[in-house]
C-alpha cells in the first residue's frame, strides 16, 4: 500500500496516523471495520489501550495495512492490553449472585412494565439485551437488581452478575470478566481457554439454548460489554452504564428519568414512615424539590433523617436551602451525592472536565455549545464534542429539539464547586469577562436588526461574522434563546463598570423590546443604562434611557406610579439638555402613568402640551413621536367619553401613515398604521358603529401577527372579540377565548377585561 514507516508505541496515535495516511475519516473507518465510532474514538483518545486482537484485525483489513504494519498495530495493541494474574492455587467454583434487592423500591413502573414484557415475549432463538443508563444518582443499579429479582423465575437456568467496574480508573477486562462467568457455570479453572475471544465463545456455546438471566452493572464502554453478550438463545442480559453505549446494536433502551415530585415524596415516606412524612408534608415536598427529585439525593436525605429520629424535615430543609451547603447535607455514612458525581467526573478528559465545570458559569436554565465554548477557551467544534460526550456520560441532558444543554441543579452545584477548586478567581472571571464582552457584542448586533434609523446593509459588529444571525427573524430567535446569557452579560458589565457598553447594548434594544413588551426585565434593562448615563456624565443619554424606563414601567410591569415619577426626572433631564424630543416623550410617557392612574385631566394637558412640543420640530424622530402621542391623546379622549373627537384625532394619524415620515421604511410605516387601524376600530365601537368597527380591528390583528409582536396582537384579538360579540357573530366566543389565554401568557393586565368580556357573552346567552 503506502511503504509507510511501521509505527510502534501509543496504539491510539498509531491508529489515528494510519486513518488519517488513508484518508479515511472515523465515520468511514468505522463503517468498513464494523467498529462503533465511539469505540474508535476512545481508542483514538487512548481511552481504549489494548482493544481485542479481532478487532485489532478488523480495523487493519479495513485499513488495507499489509502483514508487516497489521503484525505492528497488533503488537501496539498487546501493550496495552492487562496481563494475565498468575495462578494462585487451585480454581474455585465463583457464584454470581444477584445483590440483595431493596425493600423500599419506588415508582419506575412504566420502565419495569417495558423489561417485563421483553422478558415474556421474547424471540427463543434471539437473546434480548437491554440498556439502563441515565446521570449519575438516578438509581439504574437499584432499578436493575430489582428488575432481575422480578425477572429471575423466567429464568430458571441461572441469573449472574456482573459489576464491570466502568467508574473505576482500571474497568474491569472482558478476559476477567469471562473467566468469572465460565467458571459460574461450572467449567473448571484448567478448561478455561488462555485467549479472550475463545473464552467468549465457550460462553456463548454455554448458553446458547439455555434461559439465562445476565446483570452487567456499571458498564465503561461498547467493547467492554460486546463480548459478554449471548449470541443465541433465549437469554436476558440487563446493562447499566453511565454513558449511553450508543454504538450497541439491537438492544432496548431503558433511559431513567427524575422522579416526579409525588414519587420523590413516596421514597422518603417509605425510607421515614408515613407518620413522619404526613406531620410534615410540605417539608417533605420541599426537601424533594431540594434534592432535584434525584433517587440518590433523596435516598441520602431519607437515610439521614432515619439515624436521626428526632430531627425535624423542615431542619434539614433550612440547611439544603443554602445552595453553597447542600451538597455536605447530602451524605449518610458512605452514601454521598458528591462522590457519585465525582466518580464521573474523575472519568472525563481535560478539555470535558473544563468544558463541565466551565459550564455550571453559564446563565438560565440551559446553554448553548457557544456559551460554553467561551466560558471554557475551546473552539465551537472542540466545545460541541465536549457537550455530546459529556451528555452520552449521563453528567448532561440534551434538548430534543434543539442544539442546547442543561445541568441538574445538583450536578451544577458540584460542577461549580470544581470551578472553584481548580480554576480559582482569577480564571473564573477571566472566563465570564471573556463571555460577557462576546455576548454584548453579539446582543448588540443582533438588536440593530430592529433599529430603524440603522443602515442594515452595514457590519453590526458581531464577534462571529460566519455564525452570526443573518437578517431579522435568526437575529429575533438567538436574542430570545440567549436571553439569560445576555443579560448576565448586562449585568456583569455593570457591575464592571463597562459603561460605554451597557449604553450602547441598550440602545441597540429599543426597538426590540417593542417586540416583547411583556418582558419585566426591560426595566432592570433600562435602569442599567441609566445609571451607566449618569455614570458617564451624559445628561442626553439621561433623558434618553429615563423614557424608555418609563415606558417599561408603563407598558411591561405596569406600574404607573413608578412611571410617572421616571417621565418626571426625564422631562427634567431633557430640559436641562436643550433635548425637545426627549421633552416630548417625556411628556408623552407621564401622560400615560397620570392616565392608568385616573388622572385623566392632567395626562390630557401633557399630551396636547407633547403634541405642540413635537410638531415643532422637523426630523422623521419628531414626526413618529408626534404620531405615537396622536394616537395616546385620541385613546385618551375615548375613555373619557369623547369617541367622535378621538376618531377625528386617529384619522388624521391614519393620514399621517398614509403619507409616510421621510427616512422611515413601509414596514415601519405599515406598523404605525396598524396601531392607528386599531385605535380607529375601537373608536367605531365605542359609537356602537360595530360592523364599521369590524374591518380595521382585523387589519390591525392580521398586521401585529406578521410582524410576531405577542404584546400587541393579544390587546388587539381582545377589540376584535368584543366587536364580534357585539354583533353576534359566530367567531366570537373562538376569539375571546384565544384572547384570554394569550393575555395571560403575557401576565397582562387585559386578563380581567377578556375574562369579563367571556362572562358578558355566556350571560347574553348567545349560542356561538
């Protein structure tokens, strides 16, 4: 073939040199071998030191390697393989017992339905394996032993087990393990074969016709269990493993989950007693919670409080509460949460363990392969790998649908306590420093895409160029995905004191914070920037970043008081300043507060007193200003009775979308218009003019759904359900219900108006 240099030593780099002189990648190799990529890649790592000779021969004829270089890699392979313990004396028949089930076993139900009917309704000819994996903590040995103590009349011609030892830093070697089994089923200690695949297959011709039942707990990897496995036969063999054994063929798969809560509280009630349980049930709930419904944990917790008999639940519930203390509360006598993990965690290569640790930093509830890439200094591809294997370890949950990981509250808890330990503060904040100035940039980028004075042919400035969201809708789904991430990152800047970039983010935000009014956290948004205004001296930026606080009092907490007294001091700032626009939303936003409040005079002689202000002034700012008080001061004149002259108000808005603001887009245009189409609606209902009032609140709700903004479609299907209503039409009651429910997804005040509005329609006794 190439002439290569015979290549001795390392058997993992080895291979990777004849893969990679072959031109062949994992996946092809791993196809022509008939090879798992995972086991190639553990091999590849060094994970795998002394692979078995067939595959060692499979992977060489794959490879194409001539006598001399497949003698070679098989001699690289025989060096790493575990020597053979000299005989100590005479062989003993070895049992392989099942452990010792435990009493008080709880839930799994549906998982043990699942193995009992594979066990019923099993194929004679065709063994069955099964494959239990899951994090560390979820009880799969415990689920297993009583699985094969539920199972073991099926089988009457022997049940074995196995501990494989794959926590350990030496797992178990197949050669052993098969020495063991042999010797369980009566062969002589002398009949036993020297060779590891001759031993397999004296085992599998043993029980090739028999009905055996065979645990293997605590598998390490693929090739490991392989050559364990019955070939023929009507066998069982149950696997537990932390890791997912992708690469088993034809196996169930039993992946445990958490305990719901109700069945968390169960274990402790059977591990306590149902008197203590009872006297303290909501102790009990809340120490479930604490344990993150985690058998293990819970386990543990149970365990404490029974060698403590006098202890009340709700103490031990106080000192779990402190996240820094919870994982010492979780230990009695040898049981402790933090060694479970740890076990795992011993078993990861350096770049997973930083990866994992690194991660825990990361904000929200999940994280992306980009967060964590930046928090742990890897490349996405080198991060990405990090997540799949750290998932296929059971120590991460991956999201069905997309691209993004989270922890378990306890195993994040020990992944941050590892941070601490090995990183220490300095690289700590290094890392969330590095992360927060990546993940401004990128916000800021991303926000522009809503900005309409923005040229949106220009570079944003986003750190990824490649990866970064292309045009508004991917720049609208990463900036809701990511928005714990940024956030932290706001927050970090603050606290920093990275002024100039808390400004810059949030300004970026304006226009999308539009998008999603029912976001309370536009005011801590806001309150930032305001403080980093003042911070840099900036009494424009002041004016500017005090309004759009007050609109977030106003519009996302709705707090009007609040609002009123920010509108207030940013009217003050923007006089200061000489800022005439500013003045004028200022005005414009405490008119808003006075009105929620009841102030109905007062907010009208600060919207024609805005109105003035702002018709003054020529820029296409002024002219969108002028339009949102327009529309404000005809709602306003509405609500007080005054229907005709606030339809005569929203007209002459409704002229000025017509006509179009110089430098503003149609799209935007096209917006504004909808809110005056809206406002135009209601002003015809409120004259009872309700099938003129019908066509412009349609318009309106059809505009806002395709423009995706939640805040204002839900307010609108509300005016159009009431109209509906009104007429007796048959999309009424359909109308007012969608209404209902979305109002109360966004937590919206209107919840009360379309609950009454549902009320007033059963009341009328109109079938719809």
């Amino acid at each position: 073939m190439r002439g290569a240099t015979p290549l001795t030593g390392d058997f993992g780099q080895q291979l990777r040199r004849l893969r990679a002189g072959a031109g062949l990648s994992q996946e092809a190799l791993s196809h022509a071998a008939g090879v798992s990529v995972r086991s190639l890649a553990d091999m590849e790592r060094g994970r795998t030191r002394g692979p078995q000779r067939r595959t060692v021969q499979a992977l060489a004829e794959a490879l194409g390697l001539g006598d001399d270089e497949a003698a070679d890699l098989e001699k690289s392979a025989a060096m790493g393989r575990p020597r053979p313990r000299a005989a100590s004396g005479p062989a003993v028949p070895a049992t392989l017992a099942l452990p010792r089930d435990i009493q008080d076993f709880t839930a799994r139900a549906p998982a043990l339905g699942r193995l009992l009917d594979l066990a019923r309704d099993a194929d004679p000819g065709r063994p069955v394996v099964t494959v239990v994996t899951g994090q560390p903590g979820l009880g799969k040995t415990a689920f297993a032993v009583h699985a094969a103590h539920r199972l073991a009349p099926h089988f009457p011609d022997g049940q074995f087990a196995l501990d494989l030892r794959g926590m350990d830093p030496e797992p178990a070697v197949p050669r052993d393990l098969l020495a063991r089994l042999l010797s369980a089923m009566g062969v002589a200690g002398a009949s036993i074969p020297a060779d590891a695949d001759d031993r397999a297959g004296l085992w599998r011709s043993l029980v090739g016709d028999r009905r055996v039942l065979l645990l293997l707990d605590n598998a390490a990897d693929e090739s490991q269990v392989v050559p364990l496995l019955p070939g023929t036969g009507p066998s069982l063999t149950i696997v537990t493993s932390r890791n997912a054994l992708a690469g088993l063929e034809s196996v169930h798969r039993s992946d445990l989950a958490l305990l719901r809560r109700e069945e968390a509280v169960e274990l402790l009630t059977r591990i306590l007693g149902a008197q203590r349980v009872r006297a303290e049930a909501q102790a009990a709930r809340d120490l479930a919670d604490l344990c993150g419904h985690l058998p293990l944990a819970v386990r543990i917790a149970g365990q404490r409080l029974l060698s403590r008999p006098h202890e009340r639940l709700d103490k031990l519930v106080a000192r779990l509460a402190a996240e820094g203390r919870r994982l010492d509360g979780l230990q009695a006598g040898s049981l402790r949460v933090r060694a479970a993990f740890a076990l795992s965690y011993r078993q990861l290569p350096p770049n997973s363990r930083t990866f994992l640790r690194r991660a825990a930093l990361a904000a929200g509830a999940d994280f992306s392969p980009e967060t964590g890439a930046l928090l742990a200094g890897l490349s996405y591809d080198e991060a990405l790998a990090c997540a799949e294997e750290l998932t296929d370890a059971g120590l991460l949950q991956s999201d069905a649908g997309a691209e993004r990981y989270r922890f378990h509250d306890l195993l994040r808890l020990y992944a941050a306590e590892q941070t601490e330990a090995e990183d220490g503060p300095a690289v700590r904040d290094a890392a969330l420093d590095r992360t927060a100035r990546w993940m401004l940039r990128r916000a800021t980028a991303a926000a522009l895409y809503f900005e309409v004075d923005h040229d949106r042919t220009a570079q944003h400035g986003d750190p990824d160029p490649d990866g970064a969201p292309a045009g508004r809708e991917e720049a609208r789904a990463w900036l809701e995905t990511e928005r714990a991430q940024w956030l932290a990152a706001l927050r970090r800047a603050h606290g920093t004191g990275w002024h100039r970039q808390v400004l810059d983010t949030a300004e970026a935000m304006h226009w999308f914070s539009d998008v999603n009014q029912h976001w309370e956290q536009w005011v801590e948004v806001f309150r930032r920037s305001v403080d980093s205004a003042r911070s840099l001296g900036s009494r424009r930026e002041e004016a500017v970043h005090l309004n759009y606080l007050a609109w977030a009092y106003n519009l996302c907490v709705h707090d009007p008081q609040a609002a009123l007294t920010t509108a207030d001091t940013a009217l003050v700032a923007a006089r200061d300043c000489g800022d005439g626009l500013q003045e004028g939303w200022a005005l414009g936003y405490g008119a808003g507060a006075l009105h929620r409040l009841g102030r109905a005079e007062e907010a009208h002689s600060r919207l024609r007193e805005a109105a003035r202000r702002l018709a003054s002034q020529d820029s296409p700012q002024a002219r969108l200003a002028e339009l949102t008080i327009l529309n404000s001061l005809g709602t306003l004149l509405r609500h007080t009775g005054r229907a005709a002259e606030a339809l005569d108000i929203h007209r002459r808005s409704e002229q000025i979308c017509r006509t179009g603001i110089a430098g503003r887009t149609d799209e935007l245009m096209a917006l504004y218009h909808a809110v005056t189409r809206q406002q135009i609606g209601n002003d015809l209902a409120a004259l009872e003019r309700w099938h003129e009032a019908e066509p412009p609140l349609r318009q309106a709700l059809a505009d806002f759904e395709a423009a995706q903004m939640p805040a204002w479609i839900e307010p609108a299907r509300l005016d159009l359900g009431r109209v509906l209503s009104a007429t007796g039409h048959r999309e009424a009651r359909e109308t007012l219900i969608a209404a209902h429910d979305g109002l109360a997804a966004l937590r919206s005040p209107l919840l009360v108006q379309a609950a009454a509005a549902l009320d007033a329609l059963d009341q009328a006794g109109t079938v719809m």
